[in-house]
C-alpha cells in the first residue's frame, strides 16, 4: 500500500496547507488519492474532498476502535493510488498524555504509515535537529520517514537546515516552503463551498501545488509512502445481514448551512438498504416524503435569515414530527429544531419549533472535545443507560426549560471532569449537541431503524 501521515510539531505549523497541496499536485499526477483526517474534524475534510474528488475519511480513535479505523482505511483505499492522512494538532497531541491515545502518532502505527513531520523553521537553523530529534526519540516505534521546513525564506536558509536536521536527527529533508499569504484559507470558506468560490479555490490549489512541487520533492514522497498492508476482523456482514431492509428512505439535510457529516454514517446507512433523499432546508420547499430524517451539523446560525423565510420547510418538517417520523438531528440540526436562534448580533428567527428553547451564540467554544452521553431515557438512539461516544464543538448554547435526554460526561485519564445535562428528546425525534460516528455503537442504528415502524 503507498500511504503517507502528514504531521505537524504542534497546531498552525502548516500541516494543513502542506497536506492541502501534496494532494493536489498527486491529483495533478493523475493519481487516485484517497484523503483521511485524523480526528473529528469536519472543515478540513471538505478540502480534501473537493481536491482530490474522494471522500475525506475520519480517523477518530476515541469514537473507533483499532479494528474499525483500519476497516475504514482498507475500504476506502481499494481502488486509490495513494492514501494521505492529515494529522491532528501536534504529532503526539491527543486525550490527556497518553502518546497512543488519539494522537497522529499512534494512528501512524496503527496503519503502519510512515510520518512526514512539519516543523515551523522560521528563525532556526540547528536547533531545529534537536527539535526533530526530540519527536523521534520520545516514541522510537514512530517512523519518521521525512521532514518538510516550513516558513523558510531562502534557499540559503534551507541548506542550513537540511544538512544540521539530516546530521544530527538522521531523518532526511524533503524539501521546505516559503511563507506565503495566498494560501491561507479564511473562515467564511468552512463547510460546504459556495458554487461562486469554486473556480476561485481551484486556481488558488492549482497555484499551492505548484509551489508544492518547486520546493519539496513528491517523487520521494511517493516512494517513502510504499508501505505495510494493514488487516481488519471487523465487518459490517453479519450487521447489515440481521438488519437488512427495504422500500424505506431518509431525507438528509444537506446545504450550506447543514454539511457536516462523516461519510461512514450515510454509507452505512445505504447498505442497509435506505434510500437517501437530499434535502435543502433553505431552498426546498418542504422535507421530501421519508421514513426517517437526519439533519447534520453546520452552519445555520450564518444563514438564519434564509432558514426563517422558509416557512413551508418548518412547517414541514413539524408535520413530520407529529406523525412520529424519527428524526435526529445533531448540533447545528438541535439548533434548527428549537424556537428561535439569535445570530451574533442577537437578532431573532424563528426555526422549527420542535423543541422550546432559543439558541443562542456565543463568544468562545463551549463544551469543546471528546464527551459520552448515558440515555436517562429510551430515545430513538439509545436505550435507557446505553453509552454513545462522540465530541462537541459549538459556539452557541441552546436555553430550554425542556427536561434532557443524557448525561453528558467528560474524563481526563480516566477520571471524569465534567459533567452536565444535553439532549433533547420528544415523541421520535432526537437534538442533540453531540456528533457521533455510527460505527461506535451499531446499537443505536439499529434502534433508529426500528423506530420507523412505530
């Protein structure tokens, strides 16, 4: 298998922009690329969606385990030239500091995927062999197969660099790059692009592997990527098997304002014989006919306004509500489903209304990382006192005087560090803040299924 993990030393080194173009000049090769993210990430995953035309995949430890994180990878990669797996935060930055808990480090072993380190060499010159050095000694089972300077102005500088990392660390210099603005992707790019950005971001990737390819050497990279063929006991057979069904369907919001979804979800639920009916809560008119409905997480609170106007899709989707169609929706999906949303200038819209409450945004992060919930009740998920893994990641916080569904729990080398109520649930449909990967406990399709016949 050619397959390669690009790490940083730490976050906002450059992984992204890196990993963004060796994508694209591999694509620009003619090579199929299969692009994976390590973590929970759902921004950095469209980008490499939409360079390299196949599905990004998340490797999430936390919410997998080894057996299906490589499944994924096996699947994924059947028919690709080459898979390229984005790392997350710093090479060995995870949950709590355990080195094999959540880390890039750790899904390279698992996948026996040789590392390409990135390092910010800005102001450095052989120092930064002892900090190469020090990321190669703390987990000797870790391959470093390469390393790539970043912020390097001069050619000069990089030959300084070169000879004191390759010397001292003995890891090879694959190449650096230059600091460069043009490259840099802003915020109001997250989720799903726009059509008017597309020809706008394809030239700025065309440009970035470009550059990619004056400055670091692909050839290499490619060669240092053939590697260890992984195995996997887990299957989906028997699942599917006992839980095969047919003449049903779903409707899945998907738009600019709800897009973040793990591919891994909607897969599964294909194989189970679904049908999958896309829906736009902005622009469509009313939620297609269905026997079941997901909405995703994303960006509703920019587009609140739109999600206001479009009264026959609310209406639409209470209707739905009221003849029992199981509905889950998480995070951005709880905050349609409430009352009312305030954008950041606490200006007032009305959404569906399924749930009484108002969401709200808010300055910082709230309840951000890896959490559990435990069902204090039956929901259309989880049984009474089943676990669902997941993380939250939200810049609002949803007012209710709605009883919750869950206990929600953070731990910290295993101990628990937190603890609060979430979830909201009525009749067959389920809010929620929290994002889960449905593999981490087939349980709950199973009961979602079963719920369409109630």
């Amino acid at each position: 298998m050619k397959k390669i993990l690009i790490a940083g030393t730490n976050s906002g080194v450059g992984k992204t922009t890196i990993s963004l173009g060796i994508m694209q000049a591999l694509t620009k090769r003619n090579m199929k690329v299969q692009p994976y993210k390590v973590g929970p990430d759902y921004i950095d995953p469209s980008y490499h969606t939409f360079i390299t035309g196949r599905h990004s995949r998340n490797l999430d430890s936390y919410m997998l385990d080894d057996e299906k994180i490589k499944y994924i990878v096996n699947e994924a990669s059947k028919d690709a030239d080459i898979s390229v797996v984005e790392g997350v935060m710093g090479l060995y930055d995870g949950l709590g500091i355990d080195l094999d808990s959540c880390t890039s480090s750790y899904a390279s072993k698992l996948l026996k995927t040789p590392i390409i380190l990135v390092i910010n060499a800005k102001a450095m010159a052989a120092s930064a062999a002892a900090m190469v050095l020090g990321y190669k000694m703390l987990d000797e089972n870790v391959n470093i197969g390469g390393v790539i300077v970043n912020n390097v102005k001069s050619k000069g500088h990089y030959e300084i660099l070169k000879e004191a990392i390759e010397t001292y660390a003995k890891v090879e210099v694959l190449g650096y790059f230059p600091p460069n603005k043009e490259f840099s992707l802003e915020s109001r790019h997250l989720g799903l692009i726009p059509s008017v950005e597309i020809d706008s971001l394809k030239l700025k990737f065309n440009n970035l592997a470009e550059e990619i390819e004056k400055y670091i050497n692909v050839d290499r990279i490619i060669e240092i990527s053939q590697s260890e063929e992984i195995e996997s006991s887990f299957s989906l057979d028997s699942f599917i098997e006992k839980n095969k069904i047919e003449n049903k369907s779903i409707a899945i919001a998907y738009d600019k304002a709800f897009n973040f979804y793990y591919r891994e979800n909607i897969e599964l639920l294909e194989k189970l014989g679904l049908e999958i009916k896309y829906f736009s809560p902005m622009e469509d008119k009313e939620v297609p006919e269905a026997d079941y409905i997901y909405i995703g997480g994303g960006f509703p609170e920019i587009f609140c306004k739109e999600l206001d106007n479009n009264q026959s899709m609310r209406e639409s989707i209470i209707k739905a509500h009221e003849r029992n169609i199981p509905i889950y929706a998480e995070c951005g999906g709880l905050m349609y489903l409430g009352e009312n949303m305030l954008d950041k200038d606490e200006n007032n819209y009305k959404m569906v209304g399924i749930f009484e409450g108002t969401s709200k945004m808010t300055a910082s992060l709230k309840r951000f990382g890896y959490c559990f919930g435990e069902a204090k009740e039956d929901t259309i998920l989880a049984k009474k006192g089943q676990i669902i893994k997941g993380h939250e990641f939200h810049h609002s916080i949803f007012e209710s005087s709605e009883p919750c569904a869950y206990i929600m729990r953070k731990e910290k080398d295993n101990k628990i560090i937190d603890e609060w109520e979430g979830g909201y649930s009525k009749k067959n449909t389920l809010a929620t803040y929290l994002h889960t990967h449905f593999y981490n406990n087939l349980d709950c399709i199973e009961n979602f299924l079963n719920r369409g016949s109630k």
